[in-house]
C-alpha cells in the first residue's frame, strides 16, 4: 500500500470518527418528544453501523499494519452498509476516500 493511500485511509478513520461522536452526541436540550428520540434512536443506529465497518481499518492503523489491510473486503462491506443503513451519511465515504487520492483535502 502506497503513503497516500495509508493516508487516506487514515483520514477516511478521522472523518468518521467525527461523523459518530456528531451522530451519538445530541447537542439540544434533553427532550420528552417522541420524534426526537426516534432520530436519535436513528443516528445512534447509523453511527453504530459506521463503527462497525471501521474496526478492522481501526485496527490496522493502530498496529500499523496497514500492508496487510484487506481493502476489497473493506469496500465491500462498505457497499454492505449503504444498503444496510443510511446510504446519504455511509456512502459519502468512498467520495471522501477518492477525493483524498486524487489529491484533495476533503474532510467532509
């Protein structure tokens, strides 16, 4: 695996990590409205999701053994989870990685 790709792997690992501290941490007032907490209960699912794919990428990084990533299978659980869960937050993710290899400084 190149530098560039480790790295966009990486940065691919830090938006998500974002992305679920955003989705698991309510930022408004504590609420008694049942449809506030279904979207909660619905980001919580998403964020869930997202975490579970990252594992492995997590895991890899934090052992620096990234030569030994199994990309294919990280994309494929990647597709595995856009039609699982929230396809607009999941799918955005190839867009990030890609952006990131073309050069690009996308974080979100």
């Amino acid at each position: 695996m190149t530098n560039e790709e480790v790295k966009a792997y990486k940065n691919l690992l830090y938006v998500a990590t974002l992305d679920i501290r955003i989705l698991c941490q309510s930022r408004s007032k504590p609420s008694l409205n049942p449809r506030v907490w279904r979207q909660q209960y619905l980001d919580s699912i998403t964020a869930g999701s997202i975490a579970d794919w990252l594992h492995n990428l997590a895991l890899a990084v934090a052992e620096d053994r990234m030569d030994d990533f199994d990309t294919d299978q990280f994309w494929r659980s990647h597709k595995y989870h856009c039609t699982r869960d929230r396809r607009d937050v999941i799918a955005r993710y190839r867009d990030i990685f890609d952006d990131r290899m073309r050069g690009g400084n996308r974080i979100c």
